[in-house]
C-alpha cells in the first residue's frame, strides 16, 4: 500500500543524508517504524541489521583503543 505524506524540504534532505550515512533510505526507516509504532515485530534480519548499525556508530569506554584479551580477563 502506498502512502503520501508532506514533510518540510530541509527535514527530508537531512533525513536523506542520514539515511545515506546508514546504508538505507527514508522509506525504509519510516517502513520500520511504522511497523514498530504498529506493533508488527520486524524480521530477524531487520533486528540483525539495527544492532549491528547501532554496534557500529557505539564507541568503547577507551576511545579508539580496542580491548585485548589480556583486558578482558584482567583480575
């Protein structure tokens, strides 16, 4: 089902750009919303997807340091 909606110039190209930087487009995130907002569990892929996008934009607690295994099993 198609829908049309308005939305202001500057906030579309901005939404456009964002998009871009996360290797989708504006209908597909507004797609998962809606079905978030609908309450329609997305695919698994899609939940896949999203935690590896939000793995990627996080930054450890060292900065660009990345952990070691010494530093994991530290005492």
């Amino acid at each position: 089902m198609n829908l049309t909606i308005t939305v202001d110039k500057e906030v579309l190209k901005r939404a456009r750009i964002r998009a871009l930087e996360q290797d989708t487009s504006v209908n597909a995130v507004l797609r998962e919303y809606l079905n978030s907002y609908a309450g329609i569990a997305g695919t698994k892929r899609e939940a896949v997807d999203r935690l590896v996008s939000l793995s990627q934009d996080a930054s450890s607690r060292r900065g660009d340091s990345e952990w070691t295994r010494e530093d994991l099993h530290e005492r």
